[in-house]
C-alpha cells in the first residue's frame, strides 16, 4: 500500500472515531430532554384531570346551592394559602414569573436559589395549592402551574445526571421545560415554542432549538396519547365574516388590551399594600375577604364568575346564547384579582382567556352580530387580553389560533395581539410577569444578604 493510501485510511479511522464520539454525546445531550418531556406530559395529563375533577366538585356545590360558597370558599382559600405559606412560599401564584426569574438566575453563583423555585415540593405544593383553589370556586387556571410543574421536572432531571455526563444548559433545561409545559397543558406545540422565544429566552435560539422542539414534541404526545388529540377550545364556525369585523376586532382589541393591563396593574398595587402587613391576623383576614367576596358576586350577581372560565367560553363560541350582561366582563376580570392576589397558587392564563372572551362576547350583543362574527370578537378578545397581561401578542394569537384550529383568521388575531400591545402600555410599559419576576429575584438576593 502507497503511503498515500496508508494515511487516507488513518484518516477516515480518525473522522469515524470523531463523528461516533460526536453522535454519542449528541445522544447523551438529548436523552434527559427526552425523558424530562416524557414527565412533562404524564404529569400534564395527571394534572389535567385532577384540575377537571375539581372543577366538576365546583359545579357540584352550585347544583346543591350556591350559599354554600360562603362556607366552602373561605375554608379552600385559606387552606390553598396555608399549604403555600407552611411548605412552599414560592410555589404561590401562577409559576410563569417563577420560571421566568430562575432562568435569569440559573448560574452557579445563584444554584441555591434556582432550587428555591423548581423543586419537587414546590411541584407538589403547586398542585395540591391550585386544586384547592379551583374546587373553592377560585377563578384561576392550571397552565402557569403547569409550567412551573415541568421546570422543576426538567431541573430536577439535570441535577440527576451523573458526573460524567456531557453537560447541559441549566437555563436551556429550565427554558425547554417551561415550553414543554405549555404545550402539553394547553395542547398547543406552536404556542408552547413561540412562548419560549417571545417571553423566556434572550439567548439565540440556534442554542438550543432541537432540544426545545424535540422537547414540546415529546411532551405533546405524550400528552396526547393519554387525553386524545383534543383542541382546548374546539371548532368554533367562522365562515361568512363581513369585512366591517375588522373595526370590531380593533376596538374589542383596545378594550381587552386595557382590562388585561388594568387588572394586571391591580394586583401588583394589592401586593405592594399587602406588603405592608405586620401580623399574621391581616393575611388571614384578607385571604377570607377575598372568599367572601367571590362567593358574594357567585350568590347574588352570577356564578359563572367562579372557576377557570372555560365553560363560557365554550358557552360564547358553541351554543345560541352567545352574548353577555355587561356585567360579565367586570366579573371576570375581578375573579383573578381576588383569587391570585391570595397568595394561593393558581394561573391567570385561563381566567385571561375567559375575562377577554366575554368582552367580545358582550360587545357583539350590544353590535348584534351574526353568530361567526360574534366568534371572531370572543377569540380577538381573548387575544387581546392575555396580551394586556403578557405582553406577548404573537404567543397569545398562536395559543388562541391552535386552540381552535381556525387559520383563517390568524391575520385578524395577530392584527388583535398587536393593538391591546400597544395600547397596554399606556397602562403600564412592563407587563404583569415582569414585575413579579423582578419581585421573586429581589426577595432571593436580599434573602443571601440578609
């Protein structure tokens, strides 16, 4: 053999050997995406229909009578605020400013704090806490927990690899997660990438793409496999829109964008006034007022002001009683600020959609629109005031086209996100998580110096 030939064979010996060793940490890197996505969705799944179980037990007591709110409500807040308070304070409220705030701290500097908020007791807290809530009659919703829940999930798998391991992004692990999440609590994999690119990372996304879409992929299925390829929201008929819509969704759009920023901006005064209190007698005082004040607007007002909120919208978009009081709409967006305001753990995602929903649904009755443009305006206020909360118009239009699988009117609900966007900020320029986020890192680092 040519000298030639000898040192053509060494170098393919070489490339192989590099590109096998290439494929096998490939491999490693993937493999705790894979099965921390494979948790994701079982958990999602578990979740999901211990969430609709006690949403029916909600149901239940209002079949019986609606009074007995008065007693039911304030024993499931206080005891949805005490499990958070006695186990795991940073387990309360959505999950979404949590997971927001560990990825800004996911360095080894701040280990110790990331582990603050995703861990496996704040995982259990956040379900035990959140489903509390909702067979109150709280007005919150599973997904920001739902997140939470898959990044302690994703942390967790990390922190279990052995030394030897190829090492892993924390902040990768713990963004793929909260996507992950996303996706599986709503069904929505589009929705789930778009939020961790739109909300959770400044990092290029070239970083860490495959395992995110891999990751939503896994967890989706999974999801799937279990609860059926279902749609959050279903089929709502939207054929025969009139061009004149388009002026109704901007204005719904303007509203909504208001609500959501308002009532954002009403809960944060309500923390920093409940900063203030000195002694326990105070939180439990306030945590029962909210109660009462819920099963209060429940017994006299309406009922439908309890709980997720997905029965009306299903109710505006699915049935011939698609318009709503005007009252419905305050209803809506007072149910979250005395629910989260709490302390409790549960979601504003959900109770976001449904507040949206029933201002489109509302404004059609008094523009006596036909059924499909009635349509438009509840998934355009939906848009609109989870927008005014987030900050995040195009993950909102995703969520919302996905959840309904209408890609007809995708330009319609991107026009929606990016109007209430705009005019949000005349309320405030930060959105709600921000603020919290910024509140989770400030309590974590005076906690090291104190």
């Amino acid at each position: 053999m040519t000298l030639t030939g000898r040192l053509r064979r060494q170098g393919k010996r070489i490339f192989d050997r590099i590109s096998n060793e290439k494929l096998k940490h490939n491999l490693l890197q993937a493999i705790p995406f894979w099965i921390a996505s494979l948790l994701t969705g079982l958990a999602a799944v578990v979740y999901t229909r211990l969430f609709a179980l006690a949403e029916k037990g909600t149901a239940y007591i209002v079949h019986l009578h609606v009074w007995l709110f008065f007693l039911v409500t304030p024993v499931c807040f206080l005891s949805a605020w005490w499990l958070v308070h006695r186990w795991a304070p940073y387990a309360r409220g959505s999950g979404i400013p949590q997971v927001m705030a560990a990825i800004e701290l996911a360095t080894p500097k701040y280990n110790d704090k990331v582990s603050r908020l995703l861990n496996l007791r704040v995982l259990l807290i956040k379900v035990l806490s959140s489903l509390t809530m909702a067979f109150g009659g709280g007005v919150i919703g599973r997904e920001g927990p739902t997140i939470q829940v898959a990044g302690s999930i994703f942390r967790k798998v990390n922190e279990w690899l052995p030394s030897w391991w190829p090492r892993i992004s924390k902040r990768n692990m713990i963004m793929t997660g909260a996507a992950a999440g996303l996706a599986a609590a709503f069904n929505t994999p589009l929705g789930g990438i778009v939020f961790a690119v739109e909300e959770l990372t400044r990092t290029h996304i070239s970083q860490f793409k495959t395992a995110l879409f891999t990751a939503v992929i896994i967890a989706g299925l999974t999801a799937q496999a279990l609860l059926g390829p279902y749609l959050y929201l279903g089929y709502p008929e939207l054929n025969g829109l009139t061009g004149s819509v388009f002026f109704a969704v901007v204005i719904v759009a303007i509203i909504s964008g208001l609500a959501g920023a308002g009532m954002s901006k009403g809960m944060l005064r309500l923390f920093a006034w409940k900063a203030g209190f000195k002694h326990m007698r105070q939180h439990l005082l306030y945590v029962v007022g909210c109660a009462l004040i819920i099963a209060a607007l429940a017994f006299f007002i309406d009922v439908r002001v309890l709980g997720s909120g997905k029965a009306l919208m299903n109710a505006s978009l699915f049935s011939n009683d698609k318009y709503l009081p005007w009252y419905m709409p305050v209803l809506r967006t007072a149910g979250p600020l005395f629910s989260f305001t709490t302390g409790a753990s549960g979601g504003v995602f959900a109770p976001a959609l449904s507040a949206g929903a029933s201002i489109g649904a509302t404004l059609a009755g008094w523009l006596h629109l036909s059924a499909a443009n009635t349509n438009l305006l509840v998934l355009s206020g939906m848009v609109g005031f989870l927008t005014g909360v987030t900050r995040t118009p195009f993950t909102s239009a995703i969520l919302v086209l996905e959840m309904t699988d209408r890609h007809n009117v995708i330009f319609h609900l991107m026009v929606a996100g990016m109007v209430s966007g705009l005019f949000a900020m005349f309320i405030d320029r930060h959105s709600f998580y921000d603020h919290l986020k910024f509140q989770y890192m400030r309590e974590l680092v005076e906690e090291k110096e104190g």
